[in-house]
C-alpha cells in the first residue's frame, strides 16, 4: 500500500498525517502546492505512476468560501480541474480515491439530516465547483470513496475556533450568527475514519457523509468554544444571518446524516463537544 495525501499541510492533511504514520508507518507520501501542482494533468500522472501510489487521499481544495465569489477562476482549477487530473491518474494506474467534499453541495432549505441521495443544490461557487469535482470524479474514476464533511477545525491551519479563541481575548463584545445550523466536526476525527476506510478489507466505493453527532448554531458553537477554553470577558451578542452579510450565501441547515458510514465502514462519530474539548486541550498544550 502507497497512500498518496495531497493537501497534506492543511488542517486536515496534518491530523491525517498522524493517522497514517501511526497506522501504516513509511507508506504515505505528504504533498501540497509546492511538491505537486494538481492543476498540471501530466505532472500528477507521474508523481502516480513514478510513486507506484495505490491510494490517494484528496484534501486539497479552495476553501475560502466568500473569496471564491470573486476568484471564480482559481475556485474551479483547484476545485475541478485538480480533482478531474486526479480521478484520471487513478483511472490509468488503478489507484483508489478518498476524496473530500462538503455540506455545501446542498442548498441549506432542508428540514432533516441530508443523506447521500438527497438532491444536490450548491448556492456559492465554493458549493458549485465542489459539486462539480464530485461529478468528475464519479465520471472518470467511479472506484471512488467520497466523503461530504462540514464545520471543520483543528488546531493547525485557520478555522472558525482558533478565530473565537482569539476574538474573545481581543474584544470585549462578539456577534455571532444564531440561525445556521450544523454539525462542528473535528478533523482528528475525520482523519480517523479516514484510517478506518483505507483499513477496511472492503472497498465500497460511493458518496458518504461525516460530520461529528450532535447539532449547533455557530452562536452554540462560539459558548462551548469559550467555555472550554476558558474565556471570559467577552459577551457573545446572537444575530440573524442578515445581520452579518457575506459574499458567499451560507447554507441555513447543514446537517448531515452519517449512518452510511458508520454502517459500511465501521466509523465512529463521536458527540461534537467532546471533540472540542479534545481540540482545545491540544492548543492549550501547544502554548
């Protein structure tokens, strides 16, 4: 087993280069931009073949969701073309891709978890071009594993907890949107089922949603994250979405349902406080 990360110094890629140098030891290969552009088809042919790569694991993506709105251009390279340059390396080599998605793929109108069949109907073009990487890969490469996941963070990269965490020791007063609701997933966790897929001794190949249980607001979201890291001193002031305009419309319900994993894979979904607890015992312990 060659287990190719791509994306390998983002927040997911680090918790996932954890993972796999714990359980498959001298078997990955780490790359990002620098080490392989994966928006040049002929350079990831044969990064593939000269690796003799028998898996990839596709974190890279554009993720900046409003910056997209703008930079439609670049949004689509990473977001489309990169994945499409992958599913055809794997298509002529064999080898099988975890490729990462989002809850953004749906419009946000749903009043139950979304499952993986659920119509999809992306709102951004973040949503758009993910969608549209999705479909590539089906198309070229239909041995794939793809896994939707929302509300990520970790203690490496930039995410919305390392943010509060700084903003309530900046600031005396925070508002923060009450009325989107979604599941906060730890990518630690996310690394781990991860593991547990390339693990398994049966491939299933197909559409799968992650996210850690449980539900929030991002205003729930910003009191857990201040109470565990212990900030005090700054109020937390809930808003509506409209109050707090963004280039990117936001999904409202993003909430996904995971018994498909759980159940093909054997993937445990622990409750999300707990995840956020374990993840601001990390920060602490790295100050």
């Amino acid at each position: 087993m060659k287990i190719l990360v791509t994306g390998a110094n983002g927040q997911l890629g680090r918790e996932l280069r954890e993972v796999l140098e714990r359980d498959f030891p001298g078997q990955a290969v780490y790359t990002d931009i620098d080490e392989l552009d994966l928006t040049d088809e002929l350079a990831v042919k044969r990064f593939v073949e000269a690796n003799d790569i028998s898996h990839i694991v596709n974190c890279a993506g554009y993720t900046a969701v409003d910056k997209a709105e703008e930079d439609k251009a670049l949004c689509y390279r990473v977001n489309v073309e990169a994945v499409r340059n992958i599913a055809n390396a794997a298509s002529e080599t064999g080898a099988k891709v975890i490729h990462i998605s989002t809850d953004y793929v749906f419009d946000g109108r749903a009043y139950r978890p979304y499952n993986e069949a659920d119509k999809v109907n992306p709102v951004s073009q973040y949503g758009t071009t993910k969608r549209q990487g999705e479909t590539a890969l089906i198309a070229l490469a239909p041995d794939s594993v793809i896994i939707r996941t929302a509300w990520l963070y970790s203690p490496y990269g930039h995410n919305f907890v390392k943010t509060m965490l700084r903003l309530g020791s900046e600031r005396n007063e925070i508002r923060v949107v009450n009325d989107q609701i979604g599941a906060p997933t730890y990518a630690g966790d996310l690394a781990e089922a991860i593991g547990k897929v390339l693990k398994s001794h049966q491939w299933v190949p197909g559409i799968y949603h992650f996210t850690n249980s449980g539900v929030a607001s991002w205003y729930d979201f910003t009191q857990a994250i201040f109470r565990l890291g212990g900030v005090s001193g700054c109020s937390i002031i809930p808003i509506p979405t409209e109050d707090y305009p963004t280039a990117a419309t936001r999904p409202f319900y993003s909430v996904l349902n995971t018994s498909k994993i759980r159940a093909t894979y054997n993937v445990e979904t622990p409750y999300w406080m707990d995840s956020l607890d374990k993840c601001i015992t990390r920060l602490k312990s790295q100050q």
